[in-house]
C-alpha cells in the first residue's frame, strides 16, 4: 500500500498546493514502482486546522484539491491500472465548522447537542476558569482536551485541536450518519477506508481523571478512550451496516494508537469480521522517552523484540500493517538509518528488513526514493500545528528555544509532509507556484528522476521488493523465525513455507559486523534473492558484513 499526502505530492496548478489532478499525472509512476493500493490522506473539505484531518463536509473534495468529477476520474483510472484506492476515514472527531457541531453547540437543547461529548464544569468551580475543566485529561496537542464554550457555558471535548471536537459514538444516529456517509463513498466505488484513530471511538462515559505522572501538567486519559468498553461492538456494528452489504472486495485498515498484540488479533480475525489489519504504533515509540519530543538513542535488540512479537502474536490470527513513516513520522532513513553517508545502503536495509516481514508493506511517498528530514532554521517555517502548539507550551515553561528547536527538527511531522522530490527542476517538479512548505534542498540529489534512470537506486530496490511478494509466495505467507534476537546491530530472520526457506540479514550500523548463525554452512550455496551490497560473504562459520549491508537468501528444504 502507497500513502499519499495529496497536498504534497503533485501541484498541477501552480497554487503550491498538491491535488487530484497532480495525482493522477503520476499514476504511471506509481505503476511503475508496483503499488498494488494507494492510500489518500484527507481530501474532504475542511478548514485546514489540522492539515485535513478536521473535516467540515465528509461528501465534497475540499476545493484545495480539487473537485468530486476530478476524484472520479482519478479513481477511474486507478482502477484501469489494476489498482485500488483507500480513503482515509477520520470519524473519531469532525471539524468545529461541520453542520453538525455548528448545531450541536448553538443550544443545549439542539437535537445534535448530544452528537458530541457536551459536560458541565467541574463540580465546586467557575466555569471557564482553569482547573474547571470536566476531567484533567490532556490534548495531543497540548492543553486540555476540554473547550469551554461561552454561550452554552459548557465545555465540549476535542483529544485533539479545540477545532477537531470528539463526535459522541454512544449516540445511535452518529453512527447511522457515518455510516451512511461510508455507504456512499463505497457506492462510488472507493475500495476501503484507512480508519483515523479508530480505537478512541468508545470512551468510558464516566470520564473519569486520569494519572498525573510527574513533571506533567495533564493527566493521562488514555484508559478511558483507547479500545474503550463498546468499540468491538462498534466496530463490529460498522462492518455489519457498512461492508457486509458489498460483494466486491474491500479493505479495512484500524489505526490504533496503544493497540497490544492481544488487541490487534482479536480487531483483526476474520471470524468477528471488524477490520482486515491494524496499524500500531509500539514499534515507532521505542526511540521516544517520555513524549515523541524527547528521543533516546534506538535500542535494536527493543526493536526486533517488537517486531518479532507482532510477528509471531498475528502468526495463526490476524494481520500485521508494516511500516517505517507516514504523515505523523519523521523520515525512516533519518531515524532508523544514516542519512549522510549511507543514506542510499540504509534506505535499502530498512525497505528489505520491512517487505520480507508477514503482512502488508505500507509505502510513504518518498521512501522509495530515500527521502529525509529537512533541516528547517527557524520555527517560522514549521506548518504543522502540533509542532507549533509544542513549541509555544514549551517556550512557555521555560525552555531554551534551541533546544526546543533540536527536537523538533529530529521529531516534527513536518520531515514527512515536505513536497515530493521528483526532479531537479525548482521546488523539486512538485509545483510551478510557491509550495505551502519548503522543499527540502537535497532535491537536486534525492529526486524521482534520477533514481528511475539508476539500476542501482532506492527506487528500483523497492521495486523488486514488491515484485518478490508477488512471485515469491514465502515472502508473502511464510512463517517467521527470529534470530540473533539480542544481538545490538543485527536483524536476523527466516521466513518458510513448505521446502521454500529464506534468510534476512541486515547490519543496522555504519561500521562492519559479523552474523553467527546456525547452519551458516547450509546457506554458502543458496540463491542470493536480492542484496544492497553485491555478494555475500562467509567468514568460518558466520557471514561478515559490511556497514548497513543487508541481503535475503534463499534455499529449499526437503
């Protein structure tokens, strides 16, 4: 699957913005690199709070991007292509500016007050001053998750941005109406939805307070809205008014922030028939300490631990979403790899280490090229509003801007959301216009052009990954076996089904090492699948590898 963040992918009219019609200029591409399904961000109407994902109209392209006839003709010829095309469905929350928030909050009495979480202040206080607010809980872009609404003088519950309130899933006609929203989506020939933090839909109705851990201001409210005491019902219920009704193939895909692997199988086996994969979050946390803004050095053993227990949790139940980056993640090869001396070697070892895994591959726009973060100067070329919001909260108790600027450079979204690099023409090929954010000024290097004219590229890498899930069917429903589990640089794995085995080695480190497996002698003679470095090499009775080298073997068993 490709994700593609529309208002940064292809500007077709010069306005620095990324659109339909710029999408569907690059479907070639797309078909060139293998994608199987493409995977659209938010493009409904929406006032551009939260880059999308605050949605005023569910049922129009926001005119940004584009109209409804484009979206069909891009969605057309997708489907020629042999492709499949996803939604990104965000109904945990709307926009301050959706009809139905703008009625639920115009009296206490409206038939849609209670289409959204609506409470009176704290008990003993003053409405509107702080520490009235219902519960303690803190917003994910931070502050309170309540708003205090001066005309109806109640508070209104957004875990998001104060323009992104919490729709009510306890209420029957919220659910209808999403529901019907999905219906005419898929009647239009859409084939699935990627679900926005689709685990927070059930919250627990007592709204108790959360812990407050030290040093925090808010406290955590993550045990009343994450996999809250009805969402298997509710997501059980959208399957049963919503796909079951269909006789075309469809995709489901949760995203689940604090999903557990217990969790995920029972979200993701087909007999409860709720969704078809789970996209988790434990994996992208293990360099994080005590909030996405404070990084710690990558523990690899922590890594592979993790991965190694979703593989093995979802082995004979379930499904695994694998991937490195999306829109809310910094770039892979700047986190996960080296994006200075071995930007190429590195994006290779993470792209083999992820598509040789059991599940589905999940592309970003740009990793196949080897994309990186962007070194941006000032906090004044930032648009993301969680960068922004942080930045401000964080200059306001006291720290040092350049270290509040250190972080953000290595953390921030926005390392995910600069235009795509397409060529060495200005800004990239991506517009013609002044693009809403920088491109970044590796383009001249790091662009689509120049990889597709090179044999050797991250690009083309990437293409024959994809290429071996098709041909290869151990790559795609093999069996996993980890190795070398607390070894601090290398992943080690093997996938089998049936005599066909395969061996994954990968060095996540810029200097030599060496691999000391069983049975290294019965793999001197298999067939080398793909590499980032040319041969293997056997020493003894262990393979040596060169930095950030990674290669797949392969041999049969009887």
């Amino acid at each position: 699957m490709y994700q593609i963040y529309p208002r940064s992918f292809a500007d077709s009219n010069g306005d620095g913005v990324g659109d339909l019609p710029g999408i569907l200029s690059r479907l070639d591409y797309l078909e060139a690199l293998g994608v199987d399904v493409l995977w659209l961000s938010p493009i409904y109407v929406s006032p551009q709070d939260d880059n999308g994902y605050d949605i005023s109209d569910y049922q129009s392209i926001d005119p940004v991007f584009g109209t409804l006839d484009e979206f069909d003709e891009l969605l057309e010829s997708v489907h020629e292509r042999g492709m499949k095309l996803v939604m990104d469905l965000v109904v945990n929350h709307t926009s301050d500016e959706h009809p139905w928030f703008v009625e639920s909050r115009s009296s206490r009495d409206n038939p849609k007050r209670d289409w959204y979480w609506w409470r009176p202040a704290r008990p003993g206080t003053e409405p509107g001053t702080p520490g009235a607010e219902p519960t303690n809980w803190g917003s994910f872009f931070s502050g309170s998750t309540w708003e205090y609404d001066e005309p109806t003088a109640e508070y209104y519950m957004h875990l998001f941005s104060r323009k992104q309130p919490d729709l009510n899933w306890e209420n029957p006609d919220v659910r209808a109406a999403v529901y019907e929203m999905m219906r005419w989506w898929l009647d239009r020939g859409v084939d699935g939805f990627r679900m926005d933090v689709v685990n927070m839909l059930s919250k627990d109705v007592a709204l108790p307070d959360g812990l407050v851990r030290p040093g925090v201001e808010f406290g955590d409210g993550w045990p009343s809205f994450i996999c809250g005491p009805r969402i298997h019902e509710f997501l059980a219920e959208m399957n049963a008014e919503v796909f079951a009704g269909y006789d075309r193939q469809l995709l489901t895909v949760g995203e689940m922030p604090g999903v557990t692997v217990d969790d995920a199988a029972l979200f993701t086996d087909p007999a409860r028939r709720e969704v078809d994969m789970v996209f988790q979050f434990e994996h992208v946390g293990i360099d994080r300490s005590t909030s996405k803004w404070d990084v710690i050095p990558l523990d690899l053993t922590r890594l592979k631990r993790s991965f190694n227990r979703w593989q093995i949790g979802l082995a004979d139940v379930g499904w695994n979403s694998l991937y490195w980056d999306n829109h809310d993640q910094p770039r892979a090869v700047s986190r996960y790899g080296d994006d200075k001396d071995h930007r190429v070697r590195s994006a290779k070892l993470l792209a083999t280490v992820l598509h040789l895994q059991r599940g589905t591959p999940y592309v970003y726009q740009g990793d196949e090229l080897g994309m990186t973060n962007t070194p941006f100067a000032t906090i004044d070329e930032y648009r993301d509003i969680e960068t922004l919001r942080y930045y401000r909260s964080a200059l306001a108790a006291g720290a040092d801007p350049d270290d509040i600027m250190a972080k953000i450079r290595v953390a921030s979204r926005d390392n995910a959301r600069t235009p795509m690099q397409w060529d060495t023409s200005r800004h990239a090929g991506f517009t013609d216009g002044e693009p809403w954010i920088a491109v970044n000024p590796n383009f001249v290097d790091v662009n689509a052009d120049t990889a597709r004219s090179d044999p050797s590229s991250v690009f083309h890498h990437y293409r024959r990954l994809i290429e071996l899930r098709r041909t290869e069917a151990v790559v795609a429903l093999g069996d996993y076996r980890p190795l070398l589990a607390e070894d601090p640089v290398v992943f080690a794995f093997t996938r089998r089904l049936a005599a066909d085995e395969l061996l994954v080695v990968a060095n996540f480190s810029g200097a030599p090492a060496t691999a000391t497996i069983d049975d290294v002698a019965g793999w001197r003679d298999a067939e080398l699948l793909i590499s980032n470095d040319g041969d293997v090499t056997v020493v003894g009775a262990a393979f040596a590898l060169r930095p950030w080298e990674s290669f797949v073997l392969r041999r049969s068993r009887s």
